[in-house]
C-alpha cells in the first residue's frame, strides 16, 4: 500500500510521500539490539517506521528506522492483539541489554492500564507493586510485545516453557503475562526464603545455576540484571520514606528513633521479605 501527502506553505509546497510495505504474512522486525518486534505490516515514515501489531490499524509502535536491520518471516502462530494501542518504543541507542529489551523503550499511554494489572497481580501474589514494575522496566521496558533474542515474550519475558508451567497460554496478553510472572517471582521468593538477591537471579538464570553456585552466577548479565533491579526498587523505597518523613508535622519528624530512621536506607532484600510475608 502506498499514501502520499501535500503540505502547503506560503512559499513552496512540499511533497512528503509515505511507503507502506505490507507484510502478506506475520512478520518480525529485528533490531540492532538483537530484539525483534512481531507485526503484520508496516508503514515507513522517513526516520520512523510504523510497526502495525493487529490485522487492522489501530495498534501500532514507532521505531526508528535506523534501529531495524531487516525482517523475518514469523514462523510462530501469530497472538490476537487486542491491547497496547498505539505504543510508542524510543530508540534504544546503546543501552546495556539487561533482561530483554533497554531502559529507554518507554511506551506512551496505553488503554491497557498497565499500572491496574500490576496492582492486581502484586495483590493476587503478595508482593510490592514496586518491586514488579522494577522487573518489568528491566525485562521488556514495559513493551508487552517484545521478544528476546532467546525466545522470552511479553511484559515480564516469559520463556515458552515457563509460560507453559504457569498456565499463560498468550505471553503477550499483559493480563496473564505478568500474573504468571508474579506468581512464578513469588514462588522464587519463597524458595529462597525471602532472599530478592537469590530470587531475582534464578528469575534471570534459572533456580538450578543458582542452586549450583549457591548464589548469584558469576555472569555479567545476571549480575547487572540484579544490580539494577535491587537499585532502582532501593531508590523508589528510599524517595517514598522521605517523601512520607517530608510530610510529618515537623515535632513528630524531630521525635523520630534512630530505628525507623534506619528504616528507610534498608536493603530491598530486607523490605521484600517483610512485606511479602504479610
């Protein structure tokens, strides 16, 4: 499909023509990250291409053109899409790989209210809001259609047989990809009693090269992974307690023990496993 349009200025009128290169089947866009985007046409726009997701135009991603080295046909039985309208991905320029897709993929408002299923599943499963939204920032940039080099999928990269196990038949759906995510980072936090170092690493390397080095694997991209993770949850803690400290009368501030001043510089391992025992 091709569309060509006119914009008229007082001194000259400028021709902007814009290709669309349909895809007769699903295809992936792959990036120069190593990370694919599954869509069923495309429009290119000069420096950016429109990544249409569904058979119908009304749900989309923005990539930079320059990010896309090629597609592939998609081999793969093609999800529904029924969520994430009109999604804007930033170009990953650089970002360190951690997880399955950079940090700076940020989406754009989406009626999918990311934020309720988050809720919802942190609720379901007895965990810090927080905490998730961390893994998924790490994990997919909070793109529910990204797919890692290695196969993971959605908001939270499940891998096919982990999805499987948790009974998520649509790894891209946000709704059932991050419920089985959460459930399967609780049940890591409880075999490793509360330990969110051990948990988060066996939720990026697998539970049995955890059980084998009896902690966090000497691999750089687990060890970032964690770092990350555990940081990021650290500074949402820490800007929460005084953001809370701020807010108190000044005379109740001032009366404060040392211990709950202690409190707000605790370890994320420390916070998750009180909180998630409740």
């Amino acid at each position: 499909m091709a569309a060509a349009f006119f914009y008229s200025v007082a001194v000259a009128t400028v021709a902007v023509a814009l290709l669309a290169c349909p895809a007769k089947a699903t295809e992936l866009a792959v990036l120069r990250n190593g990370f694919s985007i599954r869509h069923e046409h495309r429009l290119v726009m000069g420096t950016t291409t429109r990544l249409f997701l569904g058979a119908d135009d009304s749900s989309f991603t923005d990539v930079p053109t320059a990010e896309i080295t090629g597609y592939e046909k998609d081999l793969t039985s093609p999800p529904p899409v029924t969520l994430d309208s009109h999604l804007t991905v930033q170009a990953p320029l650089g970002a360190p790989k951690l997880g399955s897709v950079p940090a700076k993929s940020v989406p754009a408002k989406s009626p999918i209210g990311v934020n309720e299923v988050v809720n919802s599943a942190s609720a379901t499963f007895h965990l810090d809001p927080d905490l998730v939204n961390s893994v998924i920032h790490a994990e997919s940039g909070f793109n529910s259609h990204a797919i890692s080099p290695k196969g993971a999928r959605g908001l939270m990269q499940l891998m096919p047989g982990t999805a499987g196990q948790l009974g998520v038949n649509d790894a891209f759906d946000p709704q059932a990809n991050v419920d089985g995510g959460s459930r399967y980072l609780r049940e890591l936090l409880e075999r490793y009693n509360f330990d969110l170092v051990k948990a988060l690493a066996a939720y990026n390397a697998g539970p049995e090269r955890v059980d084998q080095y009896q902690g966090v694997p000497p691999f750089r991209e687990t060890r970032a992974y964690v770092a990350r993770i555990v940081h990021e949850y650290n500074t949402k803690k820490i800007a929460q307690e005084k953001e809370a400290r701020r807010k108190q009368p000044a005379a109740k501030a001032a009366s404060k023990s040392p211990s709950h001043t202690a409190h707000a510089a605790k370890p994320a391992a420390a916070v998750i496993a009180s909180e998630s025992s409740h």
